[in-house]
C-alpha cells in the first residue's frame, strides 16, 4: 500500500478558544471557523480539524478529554484506495463517505481513514543559515529577522500512545505496508515509515503503561533548526509551555521543539529528518528517557 504520510488529523478537544488560539500562534493557516469548531492547513495543505470533545460527529472516544479522534492518511490515487478497502473489508466494516474517503478502525479500535491526498506540492523555503567556507543563504549585512512568520509547511508524523505495540505494528506493517524505522526492545515502541514516504516515520507508537490509546503528539516540518528555534520562540513569548526541548533527536535524527497544549497532547516544530528508503537498516534500541 503506497500511503503517503497523514493528511488530516481531527481532534476532539475540551476548550475549543484555547486549542484555535494555540494553532494561530503554532503558525497554521485557519481555514474554516464555525460553531462546529475549526480547520487549521499546513502550507501543503494537511489539516487539522478541531471539534467539541462531544460533538456526536466524532468517532468514539478512546480515552477521556481532548485526544486525537481520527487519522486521515494519503494515497496518490483511487486505485490504491481501492486496495486498502479490499484489504480492510475482510474483517472489518469500512464506510466509504460521498467524497470517497474510507473510513474504519485500527487493531487498536482507534479511528483511521483514507483518502485521495489534498496536498499540494510547495517549494522549499531557501534556508538562511550561514555556513563557515560556504558562500552565505543569508545575505551578507542582513540579520536574522526574529519577527518573520514560522508557518509549517506539513504534517511530519504522529504519535500515538498504544495498549499493545507487537499488534498495533502487525498491523499497521503486516496490512497497510508501513517499513519499520527502528524499535525499542520490550516491545515499548516502534518507528514506522509509510510506503509512499521518505521520512524516517510517519507513525511512531508507543506503549501505554495504562493500555490506552490516546495521542502523545504530533509534529510538523518547518525548514531548518532556525525555524525551530523561532517558531519556539515565538510560541514562548506568547505565553505557551515546553513540554520538551528544544534538542536534537537521536531515533529520526530531526530538531525538535514540543510545546504544550489544549488539544490533548503536544506539538513540535520538527526539521532535518532522516530520509529512508527500503535499503534502511532497522536496528533495536534501549527504551529510556533519552
């Protein structure tokens, strides 16, 4: 199966004014804003959908409060929908909706669904970092511009919180063809990449010590450790908490700056991942704070 990475998250959230305040500080683009809730687009134009944490439009809750409800992944055209239907409908029920998109659950019960992507291809924001015995990207004279906005440009991954790693994986592998990144022993977690992505993941799963399913966060690409360190920046002087960083990842190699949040589970800003191919060699890791 050729998915290529999550084109919209809805959310289930409890204050509804704070998470739509979060994402217009975060840097993401309101694309919708009515008494259901909102929409919120990258610059590729992946989404974040945020609705009442009751709104009876929702798929069932998984765990109580604000928390990811569903996620939306891509494929590049009808005929690998079609696929996934196939391969779904042998042992689990699938809606398909009016605009085509498939919808069921995970072996985990979590809502996940699919549709042709909405992306849009962009072009890449010139870095303007200064590297010594290189000709300079930022201009000879020119300062860093700390007001400048920082808009994510996609969707990286998200981070979903598991009750059973070994089954999530056998799943997410073994039915939709994600490539497994990297583990953690002790089936503590697991790295995947989706097929039709380079990212070194697209899902990362981790195992609940409650045996849950809930979201631990997702992360969005912004075009070098500049943007992260501004973007965080920003975010902090509007008044927002770090959950963790800002650092580098060891596992995915990329930046990172989490920042807390009203919607259930934190945000990063997340640049210079790893790019992975099937010749990616997975290796086993200690699962530990680091």
């Amino acid at each position: 199966m050729r998915i290529i990475g999550v084109d919209q998250a809805v959310l289930g959230v409890e204050d509804i004014d704070a998470a739509r305040r979060f994402y217009n500080d975060f840097g993401l683009t309101q694309a919708e804003n009515g008494a259901s809730g909102a929409t919120f687009r990258t610059g590729d134009h992946c989404e974040v959908v945020l609705r009442e944490v009751d709104d009876a439009g929702l798929p069932a809750a998984t765990a109580k409060g604000s928390n990811i409800r569903e996620m939306i992944w891509a494929v590049d055209d009808a005929t690998e929908l079609q696929k996934i239907g196939a391969e779904l409908s042998k042992d689990r029920p699938v809606r398909v909706d009016a605009d085509g998109s498939l919808h069921t659950k995970d072996d985990d019960g979590f809502a996940i669904g699919f549709r042709v992507t909405r992306r849009r291809a962009i072009t890449p924001a010139r870095n303007m970092l200064n590297i010594f015995g290189a000709a300079p990207n930022r201009p000879a004279n020119q300062r860093v511009d700390y007001n400048a906005p920082v808009n994510p440009v996609s969707l990286a991954h998200v981070v979903i919180w598991s009750p059973d790693i070994p089954r999530a994986m056998k799943f997410y592998v073994g039915r939709l063809g994600f490539r497994v990144s990297d583990i953690f022993q002790g089936d503590n977690g697991v790295f995947l990449r989706s097929a039709g992505s380079t990212d070194h993941h697209t899902l990362f799963l981790i195992r609940h010590p409650d045996r849950i399913t809930r979201l631990h966060h997702m992360a969005f690409h912004v075009t070098d450790f500049n943007d992260v360190m501004l973007g965080g920046m920003r975010l902090t002087a509007k008044g927002w908490e770090t959950a963790v960083g800002p650092g580098r990842h060891k596992l995915g190699s990329n930046y990172f700056w989490y920042f807390k949040t009203p919607c259930g589970g934190a945000m990063e800003y997340s640049a210079d991942m790893d790019r992975a191919t099937d010749d990616w060699q997975p290796r086993e890791w200690k699962f530990g704070p680091q």
